[in-house]
C-alpha cells in the first residue's frame, strides 16, 4: 500500500521556478504518467519525490507522512532513468542482486529474489552475461529487474524506453503494462511522448512550465481537454483550432471558421451554452475525426477545397480550406482523390470544444 502525495511543491533553479504549486495524489497501486514537453519539469518532480532532490515549499507525502526531510534511501522508492546505469563490470545477476547485498537477506533468498524477478522479465537466460552483451531493451529490462527486486514501495521511470528504437519501444511499452498489472506498484512514468502516455497510463498529469495543467484518464484528456494547451498537446495530429464568430440563424447557430462566406451550422442550443461569451474571443477546437467531409454537395455541409491529401496507411489527413485557415479532417484512404478537389465539409457539434482565446481555458461547452 502505497499513495503519494505532493501539496504546493515549488522549485526553484537560482532564480528560476521550475515547479509551480504543484498539486497532486496518487493513489496506491495507480500507473501515473507524467507528460509534457521536455523542460517542463517532470524529472524535477520525480527527483524531488525520490529524495534525490530538494523542494524549496510544500510537502511530499508518502502514506500520509512527510518525507521531504528524508533522504533518498529512507523514502525506499526505486527509480529507473533512460540511460541504462548498470554496472559495467557485473554480470546481469550482479547488477539485479546488488540492492539485496545491503540487506539482511541470505544468499539462497537473494537468488530466488533475482531468479523471479528474471523470470518476470523474461530475462533468465541472460544473467551470466555483461551488460555490454545486451540489447538497449534488455539493457532497460535489467535495470528495471534491479528497481524491482527490493520491492521498492514505488516504482519511478524516467523516460525509460526513450533511448530505444520505435519497434522497440512499442514492444517495452506493452512489456512494463503487462509488469504493472502483474506486479501491481504505484508506479510514476515520465515521458514527453503522448502515445505512451495514452497507452500506458490509468491518470495522466500534464505539464506546461513547471504547471499542471490536467490530471485525468486517458479518455478524458483526449475527450475533455481543459484547455488549449492539453487540446493541442494529445492527439495526433493535432485538434484543428480556430477563432470563430458566433451567430444566431432563424433555427440554428452559425459558426463561421476563419472569416469565411458561410458559417457551420450548430444547434440553437450552443448559445445559450456559450452565454454571450464575447466573440472575439472564442476558439473552436474541432480534432480531425470530427471534420466530417462528403464528396457530394449535402444538406448542412460546406463547399471546401483540399489542398493538401496526407496518406497514413489505415486513413488519410485532409487540408481543408475555410476561409483564410486550414481544417484537417481525417477520411478513409482515398476518399479524397489529390489536392484541389472541391469536397463539402461539415463540423461534428457533438465533437466540437470551445476555448476562451485570452485565458486558453476550455469553456465546457458539451453539445
Ligand atoms: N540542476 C539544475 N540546475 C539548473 N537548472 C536545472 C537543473 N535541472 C533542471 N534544470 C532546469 O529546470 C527545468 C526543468 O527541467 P527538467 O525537470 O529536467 O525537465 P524535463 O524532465 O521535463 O525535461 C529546465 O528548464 C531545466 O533546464
Ligand atoms: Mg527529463
């Protein structure tokens, strides 16, 4: 059993403050990953949650109890970095027995403690062998044997498949999902790639200069972006956003899209939602599964042109033009022919999120 809890943690770099009043709790057994562009402090908060770093304000609470005054061997955390730190000089079994020399623990215990934890990651065949012997996977797998045999009660990564080529990568992704469920530790993962974040994580906390920005599950900060920075940070490509004008039609609501001649129909609802929110300041944010795209003209949609037909194997990105910016929908392959193909377009209200321009925030418009 273990939570984690960080209540206003600060840090500053000489004069620079890298983590901003950050709030967060963890529950125990939960897989929290930690992304955001690189920069924005996300091994500064793992540092400081190992103990292997100060924290100039707040608190770290493990199990309810502060730890910041503890050094890093008594808050008993194991954290596995990017580059592989093993010891050269050691064989695979060395490495991952080495936390148990400290301890107490026989001999007999200690090698049936490595010998399961090498089963779990598949990697018995591999302990007579130097580390300069490996792959960079198995390289990253005994390093993760060597967190693991201590029974640590919470496992931190550091961008730990990020040295590792994609194929690789999505192999290792797949591999500590399934040691997760298996081994079942509170386990923080930092990373800047949204893709592993989404795969991986059961919460995910992102972060924008030392701020957080949204913690939640993958689906709701895919679905529910708080802001216009998570909007455009998950997903891929990127959700297409604009600024708007919003007018009222005999039965409907217009939005009209970069300025042009006609607006996207919306139901009536959407203004009493947006509740007079000045129009100056309204971004729609609309993500490409959300531009619908007909190859005849149809009630309700817009006549756009393509300008630019992105094949991606299982689907194709399509550059829209309305008015004077660019909608990327997202078709099946082929469904647009080429580049200035006249299509007709439509906006998903359902699918469709509303930012205030000045502030970024979302202003949670469901429709
Ligand atoms: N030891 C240090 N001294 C001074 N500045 C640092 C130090 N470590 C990190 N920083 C700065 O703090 C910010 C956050 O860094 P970091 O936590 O490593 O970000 P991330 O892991 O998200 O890439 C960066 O601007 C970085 O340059
Ligand atoms: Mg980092």
């Amino acid at each position: 059993m273990t939570q984690i809890e960080l209540r206003g943690v600060q840090k500053y770099f000489g004069a620079v403050q890298v983590i901003k009043d950050l709030n967060l709790k963890i529950d125990d057994n939960e897989f929290i990953v930690l992304l955001g562009q690189s920069g924005c402090g996300k091994t500064t908060t793992l540092r400081a949650i190992a103990g292997l770093e100060t924290i100039d304000g707040g608190d770290v609470l493990i199990d309810g109890k502060p730890v910041q005054h503890l050094k890093a061997a008594d808050r008993d955390i194991a954290m596995v970095f990017q580059s592989f730190s093993l010891y050269p000089h050691m064989s695979v079994y060395e490495n991952i027995a080495f936390p148990l020399r400290a301890t107490r623990k026989s001999k007999a215990e200690i090698d049936s403690e490595v010998r399961s934890v090498a089963k779990t990651l598949q990697i018995s065949d591999l302990l007579a062998r130097k580390p300069s012997a490996l792959s960079g996977g198995d390289m990253q797998r005994v390093a993760i044997g060597r967190a693991l045999v201590r029974r640590p009660k919470a496992m931190l990564m550091d961008e730990p498949i990020g040295a590792l080529d994609a194929k690789l990568r999505e192999e290792m992704r797949a591999e500590i999902k399934r040691l997760h469920i298996k081994q079942g530790s509170t386990t923080i993962y930092v990373t800047h790639d949204q893709i592993e974040a989404m795969s991986l994580a059961d919460r995910i906390v992102i972060m924008h200069e030392g701020v957080l920005q949204q913690v939640g599950s993958p689906d709701e900060v895919y679905s529910r972006p708080a802001n216009l920075f998570v909007a455009q940070f998950v997903g891929s490509p990127v959700m297409n956003v604009a600024d708007v004008a919003v007018a009222e039609k005999a039965s409907s609501a217009s939005v009209t899209v970069g300025g042009a001649a006609t607006g996207f129909e919306f139901p009536r609802a959407l203004l009493s939602k947006l509740n007079g929110h000045a129009s100056d300041k309204l971004a729609l944010g609309i993500r490409p599964e959300g531009v619908i795209v007909r190859r005849e003209a149809t009630e309700g949609f817009l006549p756009v042109e393509a300008q630019i037909v992105e094949p991606l194997g299982s689907f194709d990105i399509v550059d829209l033009k309305v008015g004077s910016t660019m909608l990327r929908a997202r078709t099946r392959s082929g469904f647009v022919s080429g580049p200035g193909v006249k299509v007709f377009a439509r906006i998903d209200p359902a699918q469709a999120h509303f930012f205030d321009t000045a502030s970024g925030k979302s202003l949670g418009v469901r429709l």
